[in-house]
C-alpha cells in the first residue's frame, strides 16, 4: 500500500537500529506524547530494537485518559436528561466515570450513539428536529477543527437542537507542565504527530530553548518513530537541543493554517482539568459568546453528583511518566482491559491499554 | 398476498399457513421438511456432532451476502470445524413486523442456494413474528447435526509442539464488508463478506491428512481469539509472523483508517487448522486447490514456549503479545 509499506520497511528499520545503537553513548530519556506513538511504538515492538541507553517513556497524550472524572459524571448526567441524544466517538463508551459509564448509560435505556465525524453527529439533529443532540468534544488540537467546522455549520444552517460538551485539550501547555512539575527528567520528546500538522511546531520551540529538551515530529509508522529516535539521538549526543521534523509528508513549521483560523474563531482559551496532572492554564477550549447557544454546559442544568476517585489506581502518575505500566500494583492483575480501573486500560490509546495488549511477553 | 409481513403472519391463522406453504417452505422443500410434522423424524447412527448458532446481523444484507447464507454457513461450519459432515439443519425466524416479503423471499433463496452448495437440507423450522420495534427486521437461528468419521479427533485441546498453522486465506473481510455497508463508509478497494460454507474445504483437508489436529473458524473475536483459544485449550505457546498473514488491500486501508487491528475482525469463510508437520505441505497443497482457500499460507507455529500465549513477530523483526479480545469490537456482525 502506497505511502504505508515505505514505512514499514523491515531492512530500514534495523538499519535505523543499528544506526540508533552505533550512534547513543548517553543516556537518553525520550517520551512519546502522543497515545497513537505509544501503541505504535506497542504493536511493532519497537522498544526491542533500541539499545540500553534509550528509555522510551509514554505521556499523557490519549485524550480519553486525560478527561478527568468530573468531566465524564457532566457527560453521564447529560445522558440522563430526557429527549437527549448523546453522539460520541467510540472509544469514550467504556471509560468510566465516578460511578457508571456510557455503555452502561446506554444500556439503562438512555440514547447515545457512536459517531465517526461531527458530521454524523449533525446529521442526527437534522433528522430529530423534537431532541437536543450534544456531541461529546473530547480531544487535542486534531479533533478541534472538526468540532469548530460543525459549530459553524450549524450556525448557518441555523440548526437548533446540536450542542457540544466542550472537553478539548491543548497539547503545548501540558508540555509544559510535564516539564516544569520536574517529576521526570526528559532529555528528549517525540512530538505529536497530527496535532503538529495542525498546530506547527513553533509551540514546540521553547522546550528546546527554556528547557534544553530535543524535540523531533514523528509520524506513526514504525520507520518514522525510529528515524525520530534517530534525531533526537543525534540532538542529545550533540548537546544542542532543536525543533525538528521527521514527519515532513505531514507537518509544516506552520502548521495549518486555515485549521487554526477555524479554532480561533470558534474558541476561546481557558484552562482544563488533566486527570494525573491537575488544572492547567490556558490548555483547555470553551466555544466563544458568539457560539455559546450551541454550548451544553448552558444550555443544560447538569447536576452530576459527587465525584469519586477510583482507590489504588496509577493512571494519574502513568500519564505523568512517572510510572510505567507495569509499575502499577493493579496492572494486568486486578485491571484488566475486561475490567478496567482506571483510563489508561480502556482506551485503545491509554498506555495500559499498550502495554497490555502489546507488550513484550517477557514483560507480562 | 400483502408486501409486508404483519403481526397476524404468526398467529397461527390462515396466513401463517399461507406464509409458510407459499414463501417459506417451497424453495427449501425436501420429503423430511414437506411432512410438515411438529419434528422431523429421521435415522442416523455412529458418532454425532450438534450445534447452534443466532444470527442477528446488522444489515442483513452485507456485500458478498445476507443473513440467510450466514445463518447456513455459520451452522454447517461449526459442524465441520469438529469435522463433521454437515446433513441437517434446523431453521428459526423471527420476523420484526413490517419486513418485506421480497426480501424474505431473497433471503429464503439464498439459505437454499447456500444448503445447496454445502449439500445440506432444512428439516424442521419455526416462524415467529414481533411487533415493530422487538426484532431488528430479521433474526435466524440455525442448528445442525453431521455425523462424524470414525477415529476422528479434532479440538482446540489438541495442538502439540511443532505443529503447523495454517490459516485458508485473507482475514477480517466479513467484519469489514458488514461494517462498511452498515455504516455507509466506501472504500476505494471494495470489500465483500467472505462468508462461505467450508465443508467441503475440510473434507479435501481430511481426504489429504488425518494428521489435523484443530480446525477453527475465526469468526467474531477474529484470528487473534481462536489462536489465543487454541493456546490456553492445549497448553502450548503459538508463534505467528505478521508477514505471512494474507490481507486484502481494501481490508488493510480500512483497518488503517479505522484504527481497527485486523487480527480481531470477523470472518465468516475462513479457517484455521493445526496440523502435524510432516503432513502440513499436502493439507496446504489440499486446501489451495479449493476455491475458498486460493490464498491458504502457514503462518506459524506451535511452540513449547510461553504457554497460554499467541505470539506474533512483527514486520519489523520484534514480537509482541496478541491477546484475546475484549469488550465489544463492531456491533453486531453475525
């Protein structure tokens, strides 16, 4: 398949490795923000082929894991209210909240539908006219446009039955955070892959200055992660630490252009709650005045209840790097991807869920 | 009589009996069905296989079938995958008030071409009709018996170091035809349902072999759930090489698109078989001949190793777990 098996040649990939093994003499800590890198990374089995000197931690960058449980209990008691129909992507079904989660909503007689686009989610409220239809906004920069694009749709086709419940997350500012907590020392990152075709990598450039942290662009394929590893290898054994991109077929320094104008007339900045890591300053999106009759938190009176956190679970410091996986008491023994605890092992992205799914058998 | 089936087609009226003599029972008629008793009454001695099967699919008319050829094949292959000659089914529908009877009359058609292909006969049968709403359109059940050669032993319990897999060609092409055609999402490389009864593909195997020591067809949960079962069912370790998995391009460029992992994707044609290794070149020889398993490979093998568990090397050398499934995958798809 054309612009796939390019980059999952098996003869470039170890040669890549080897080029990897020759060239790392210091230690290297690199973590892959993005949930898509981690199960990347996962499948392929690509940690196998890294020397000694380089430790691939994982971030927080699902954003099912990083929706915190007060934002899930919001999205519950939306489910509950009458003559509401609840449009979500699919991943977001399982993941549970302080004490139900949508699947069980659904199956409690409340309507909530998988969605694979916004657009899906519109089209529902074209064709029930009598419902209020709220789309669940989870996700960073790459979902963003999307959601901007159907707010505006809306707006002009004066639709008046769509909401959305606006959890978006923007990646730069946990980055940061990440950083500046300290918790774990990172000499280099492996930059979003999608969220930097949409947002550049300008917001990249002060790790690199204020924190002396490599940051490369990396595309999902096992041949792109590794020439990442690759580069950022180089930065560190140099010690000069830059802003690069191995995912040239995908990212420009600017990013897209026409995207970003999109988010920025339809939200405004404001900070957001990350499970693990706490509230973040401007790392969050809520939709501008301008659009705020499609916005369900005004729209609805939502009571969600008391929140609860679930006892004895890691996600929090896992989305931190602080932990892997297999350093969580419950992972793969109490918390299973059957019988989840926490976010992480339910989501296709969660780093759990990788590890669990993926990993090594000698890790297991 | 009317378009569409109503709630007074199961009451036992006139129409009932109107339902069944005119569309229901003609095509599929044989002299043990066209007794019309309340069971059919017939003699069968030696070793016996039965199973039963629900079939709900969503559509239930899907590119490269509908849900009557799934109802016959999914009974006739789990009968052979115990190799079993298939010789009865039983048929059940449940009718969601409403159906139109031209598609219950394409439906009936096709479970006749499909009992047909596999050389097996409708015995005994039962109607039903809910209110709008209780069904979705259409629901089938099948059951079926076959009777079993002598000296034959074949179970997932069964695979021992150093046996072969072999699996009868490209995966997830059900899961994916269902689930494209349900939700509207074209691809450029269409794909069709592989669905297919797989009878005869055993008998050409066993007629090359009796060295065959599990045959499974991967259906929901896909090659990763019956590999996985195999493993923990004998105790043995399974190594798999990606490379050597047959794929079709189109279901490829949806699972990457989708984010979907084509191990755990439906099949409804396809099957998997453990085999000693001295015989594995003519069981696969066997199997290319047939026309459901054109694209047959071995795609690894039973090791001592890491017992319970389904190993695959990557395409890049390194290896990773392929564990069972969980939770739900695609909705409904058989």
């Amino acid at each position: 398949m054309k612009f796939i098996d390019e980059f999952r040649d098996a003869g470039l990939a170890r040669k890549l490795a080897h080029r990897i093994a020759a060239i790392s003499t210091k230690q290297a800590r690199l973590m892959e923000f993005c949930g898509g890198h981690t199960v990347a990374i996962m499948k392929n089995g690509i940690r196998q082929l890294l020397p000694p000197t380089v430790q691939m931690l994982s971030g927080p960058g699902c954003p099912v894991c990083v929706t915190s449980n007060p934002d899930i209990d919001k999205v519950l008691a939306l489910a509950r209210l009458p003559n509401v129909i609840i449009t979500t992507f699919g991943d977001m079904l399982k993941v549970p909240g302080s004490y139900s989660s949508l699947q069980r909503a659904r199956a409690e007689g409340n309507d909530i539908r998988i969605v694979y686009s916004t657009q899906d989610a519109l089209q529902i409220a074209r064709e029930n006219p009598g419902k209020s239809v709220v789309f669940v906004g989870i996700g960073f920069e790459t979902t963003a446009p999307t959601i901007a694009a159907a707010v505006m749709q809306a707006d002009t086709e004066k639709i008046k039955n769509f909401y959305v419940i606006c959890l978006l997350k923007l990646t730069p500012p946990a980055m940061k955070a990440l950083l500046d907590l300290g918790e774990v020392k990172l000499d280099g990152i492996i930059c979003p892959g999608h969220v930097s075709a949409i947002i550049g990598t300008h917001p990249y450039q002060a790790y690199a200055r204020d924190y002396g942290v490599a940051c490369v662009v990396a595309g999902f394929e096992p041949v792109d992660i590794l020439q990442a590893v690759e580069m950022l290898v180089r930065q560190i054994e140099a010690g000069n630490a830059t802003v690069e991109i191995a995912y040239t077929r995908g990212v420009r320094d600017e990013g897209n252009v026409r995207a970003l104008e999109m988010m920025h007339g339809v939200f405004d900045v404001q900070s957001a709650t990350w499970r693990g890591i706490g509230t973040i300053p401007s790392s969050g999106y809520r939709l501008k005045q301008k659009y705020s009759r499609f916005d369900a938190e005004k729209a609805f009176i939502i009571d969600p209840g008391p929140v609860k956190e679930h006892q004895g679970c890691c996600c929090g410091e896992i989305l931190r790097g602080v932990k892997t996986p297999q350093e969580c008491k419950l992972f793969a023994k109490v918390c299973v991807p059957e019988n989840p605890v926490g976010p992480c092992m339910v989501s296709a992205e969660g780093s759990c869920s990788a590890y669990y799914q993926y990993g090594d058998f000698h890790e297991r | 009589m009317n378009d569409r089936i109503l709630l007074a087609h199961g009451s036992g009226s006139k129409l009932s009996h109107d339902l069944l003599e005119k569309i229901l029972v003609p095509p599929i008629s044989n002299p043990l069905l066209a007794r019309m008793d309340d069971a059919a009454v017939f003699e069968l001695a030696g070793k016996l296989a039965f199973t039963t099967d629900s079939y709900v699919v969503n559509p239930i008319f899907f590119p490269g079938g509908d849900i009557g050829r799934l109802a016959v094949c999914g009974t006739v292959n789990d009968l052979s995958m115990s190799g079993a000659e298939p010789l009865y089914i039983s048929l059940a529908l449940i009718i969601e008030e409403g159906l139109e009877i031209a598609e219950l009359l394409r439906i009936i058609q096709s479970v006749k071409d499909t009992c047909e292909e596999a050389g097996v006969q409708v015995i005994t049968g039962d109607t039903k009709v809910v209110n709008r709403g209780k069904a979705d359109k259409l629901f089938i059940n099948t059951a079926g018996i076959g009777s079993i050669h002598r000296g034959l032993d074949i179970s997932g319990s069964n695979a021992r170091v150093g046996d072969k897999i072999i699996l009868s060609g490209g995966i997830g092409e059900h899961g994916i035809a269902v689930m494209s055609q349900r939700e509207g999402l074209q691809f450029s490389v269409p794909v069709q349902s592989d669905c297919a009864p797989l009878n005869k593909l055993v008998a050409d195997m066993l007629r090359a072999s009796k060295k065959i020591n599990c045959l499974r067809d991967p259906t929901r949960g896909g090659l990763a759930a019956t590999l996985s079962e195999f493993a923990r069912q004998s105790d043995v370790g399974i190594i798999i090489e990606e490379e050597k998995i047959p794929l079709h391009d189109g279901v490829r460029g949806a699972c990457e698109l989708l984010g979907l992992d084509p191990l755990y994707i439906a099949n409804e044609g396809k099957l998997v078989a453990v085999v000693s290794p001295d015989d594995a070149d003519r069981v696969l020889k066997a199997m290319k001949r047939n026309k459901y398993a054109g694209a047959a490979a071995v795609i690894g093998e039973v090791t001592a190793g890491h017992r319970g568990r389904v190993v695959m090397k990557t395409k890049i050398g390194a290896s990773r777990i392929v564990d069972m499934p969980t939770g739900e995958i695609l909705p409904r798809i058989c």
